[in-house]
C-alpha cells in the first residue's frame, strides 16, 4: 500500500510540472506578464512541494535506520 501511495504522489508531482511547464510555454509565446506571473508561481509551488517532499522522505529514512 505504501509504495502505491508513493507512486501515486511521484506522478502527482510531475504532471504538475508537466501542467506548469505548459502554461509557461504558452504565457510565453502569448507574451502576457500575467500569465507568466502565474506560470512562475505555479512552477515555484511545485519547486516548493518537491524540496519539502524529498525533507520528509530524508526523515523518515533516518528514522527507520535507527
């Protein structure tokens, strides 16, 4: 159950940026500041769930080698 649950967050994760990564492409060849405004936040947002998502799986690790 846990590694399906992992899967499932791993490609959770990269359509998101997958999505993002579209959207700037596309506030990108539109040349419109405030569709890349959000395209920016929308792949700072990923950034950040990433980072916290690879703190939480350091954890964890630590704590089951303990």
């Amino acid at each position: 159950m846990k590694r399906k649950l992992r899967k499932l967050n791993i490609a959770q994760y990269y359509i998101q940026l997958a999505t993002a990564m579209l959207f700037a492409y596309v506030a990108i060849i539109d040349i419109n500041p405030i569709k890349m405004m959000i395209a920016f936040l929308l792949l700072f947002g990923w950034s950040l769930g990433y980072y916290r998502h690879r703190l939480i799986r350091r954890r964890l690790g630590r704590r089951r080698s303990k």
